[in-house]
C-alpha cells in the first residue's frame, strides 16, 4: 500500500507539477496562480494538508474512497515541490534555445513538448529522485487517516503483539531498504543520461 | 459560519500555538546540537568513526519522522525510557532533523577553504582554535541558506507529533474540530494559519541570511 500510493502519487504529481510549471509562464495571472499553488502546499504541513482535504470532500458532499483521497492529496503537494525542481532547471536552459525554436517557427506547445520539458526533466531526475523519497516517507502520514499502509499495519501489529521495537525496527528496515533502492536507481539514471 | 464558536477555545489554540513554537524551537536547538559532532564523525580520517556515522544518517534519513516518533514513544518503555508525549516528541524531531543537520554542516566544512586552514597553522593557531575561529564560523555562514530552509522544514514538521498527543496547534485545533462539528472550518484555518507561519519565518530567514551573506554580495559586485 505505501508503495502503491507513492507511486500513484507521482503519476498524478508530476503531470500537475508539469502544468503548473508551464501555467507560470503564462501572463500575470497564471504567475499568481503558480505562485499561491506552490506557496500554500509548500507553507502549511503535509497532515494539516491531508486532514483538510479528509474533511473537504464530505463537507461539499463529494465521496470519494480514502486510498483516492491521500493519492489525491500526496498528489498535489508532490506537484508543488516538482513545478519549483523544474522551475530551477529550466532556468539552467539558455534562453537562446526559446527564441531559436520561434525564430524555427515552433509554436510554443511545439517548443515545451519537443526542446524544453525532455530537457528539464533529464536535468531534474537527481533531484526528482530524492523528492520521491520524500514522497515515500511523506506517505506515512496517510496511516493517520486510516489507511493500512506500512505505518498502519505496524502499528495494528504492535496492538496485538505489544512488540514495539521490534515491529516499529523492522518497518524502519523496510522504509530504509525502499528509499536506498530509490536513490540507487536515481543515481543510475543520472549516470546514464550523462554518458549520453 | 458562526465565528464565536472559537471563543471558548482561544486559551487552547494560544497554548497549542505555545506547543508547536517551543517543540520548534527545541527540536530545532537539540537537533543544531547533535548534528555538529555527527558531522565531525562523519569527516572523520578514521573509518571507526565515520561508517556508524554515515549509517546513522542514512538510516535517519530513511524513516519516516513518524516512526521514529512511534520507537521512543511507543517503544520507549520497553528499553525504560519512559517518556511524557511532549519530551519523546521534541527527542524524536531533534533525532530526525541531527542527520539533515549533520549533512548540512558537512558541506558547510568542506566549503571552507584550505588554504584559510593552513593560514591559521602557519599563524600558530592550534587546531582547536582553527576549528573554533575559522572553519566553524566559515562553515556556518556558508550554509544560512540551507540551515534556514531546514529549520522553515522543521517548524512544519512539528505538526506530526499531534499524533502521539502532543498538545500543540494541530491537536487542539482537531479536537475543537471534533467538538464543535466543524472540521474542515477549524483545519482550513489552520492550514492557513500554518501558511502565515511558514511564510513568517521564511521572510525572517531570508532576512537573517542576507544579513549574514552580506559580505560576500558586498565583494562580489565590487
């Protein structure tokens, strides 16, 4: 289940994250948005966060289950921190590139598609990695509302068995274990698109 | 939306407010604290020292605040520790927050030029008083930056500790929540609240941090 709802985080996170980037560049109005966006889910906790939106949805009587919830909710706030990766990369891409592909006559759907987003994204992946396993721990918090994620299922564990340490020992193990895999593979990434 | 309903509750929020300000900044100092002799181990020449070092941040750094949060309080016990909620929870953020610290501090060092250190040698400075006027005082302004979005990190964090009953703003504001029937008017507010927070320090600390780094803007643009 955390591994599940990591996942589905970033699959929801990062295409937001990737709007929200490309609403910033839009006028006045899309900077305002892009700018409260960030600032609000970067400003206020993760279980603040998760609890409004627990309580959100009843309150406009919108049912949805609560696995969708949290996915929601890790969802959105991953896209904040992502659109800000990606903001500091592109500002790594010269600005010559841009006015090249309009000089081109690329559009500037054609220009985000084919010159920027490949670049920003490559670019970002070290530190794309590591906001996952943020995410991974992050998803944790979920276990508050009820979910039998690793942190719920330990603590269930704990109430029959009055084990503490070592049930909540293990699943330090495997969370260790699961975000070491992660910044591995990160770093493999990285370094094949280096040698490129 | 009735606003006297909060009334009743102001005393609550103001020591809940109380709560999450002081498990900050306790957190906070323990963390700054600790983080500076695990940094030392970690740059340590002797490979004893340094691998316990390196697996104590990696293993921090891989759980979840909340776990460790769960080991001292729920796990406590059962080696005598013994802890009330607001101790165990302000030892758990200051555990968690060492390894960042830790790490943070280590670029500080290594961003501390070599050549100011074997000045201070040449100059007959011991390398106790290298350590105390130079490299630790180089260090630290070369990581403001990273040392004040750490701590903007941890005044958010403060709020996971509402789960093993620390009172702060988080806990009293869902109890009000619960009691009032209004949840999601209470922790909207809060979210806000938070926001207000967050962006509070923040200012502060860019504040602080040109303050620090002014020299080196000052230098730059001559």
């Amino acid at each position: 289940m955390t591994v599940y709802v990591s996942l589905l985080g970033v699959l929801v996170g990062v295409p937001i994250g990737i709007l929200v980037l490309i609403t910033g560049t839009l006028g006045t109005a899309g900077r305002l948005f892009t700018k409260i966006y960030v600032s609000y889910f970067r400003g206020v906790p993760l279980l603040v966060q998760l609890l409004v939106l627990f309580n959100f949805l009843p309150w406009i009587k919108f049912d949805i289950s609560a696995t969708a919830a949290a996915v929601t909710a890790l969802g959105l706030i991953t896209a904040a921190y992502v659109s800000e990766i990606l903001r500091g990369t592109l500002h790594s891409i010269p600005p010559g590139q841009s006015e090249a592909a309009a000089a081109l006559g690329y559009g500037p759907r054609a220009t985000w598609q084919y010159i920027l987003l490949p670049q920003v994204i490559r670019l970002s992946i070290p530190a794309l990695f590591n906001e996952l396993t943020l995410l991974l721990k992050s998803s944790s918090l979920i276990s508050v509302v009820g979910i039998a994620e690793l942190t719920r299922v330990s603590q269930n564990i704990v109430a029959t068995t009055f084990r503490p340490v070592e049930i909540y020992l293990v699943a330090a193990g495997i969370y260790i274990v699961m975000s070491q895999i992660l910044l591995t593979a990160g770093r493999l990434l990285e370094r094949h698109w280096a040698r490129r | 939306m009735d606003l006297s309903i909060v009334v009743p509750y102001l005393g609550l929020l103001a020591s809940g407010f109380g709560y999450t300000v002081f498990c900050w900044l306790a957190g906070a100092l323990g963390a700054m604290a600790l983080g500076l002799p695990i940094a030392l181990l970690r740059m340590s020449p002797v490979r004893w020292l340094r691998i316990p070092a390196v697996l104590y941040i990696e293993a921090i750094r891989g759980t979840p605040l909340l776990l460790i949060a769960f080991l001292i309080y729920g796990g406590g016990p059962a080696f005598g520790l013994l802890l009330e909620p607001l101790p165990a929870g302000i030892l758990a953020l200051a555990l968690h927050a060492s390894a960042y610290f830790a790490e943070i501090y280590r670029v500080g060092f290594n961003a501390v030029p070599r050549g100011h250190v074997e000045a201070a040698a040449s100059l007959g400075m011991s390398p106790v008083a290298t350590f105390l006027r130079v490299q630790l005082p180089e260090a630290l302004v070369a990581v403001t930056p990273s040392m004040v979005n750490a701590l903007v990190v941890l005044s958010k964090e403060t709020s996971i500790l509402s789960i093993i009953s620390v009172p702060d703003l988080t806990y009293e504001v869902q109890k009000m929540g619960i009691e009032t029937f209004a949840s999601f008017e209470s922790l909207f507010a809060l979210a806000i609240g938070y926001w207000a927070l967050v962006s509070v320090i923040s200012t502060l600390g860019a504040a602080f941090e040109r303050r620090v780094t002014f020299h080196i803007h000052a230098a730059r643009s001559q």
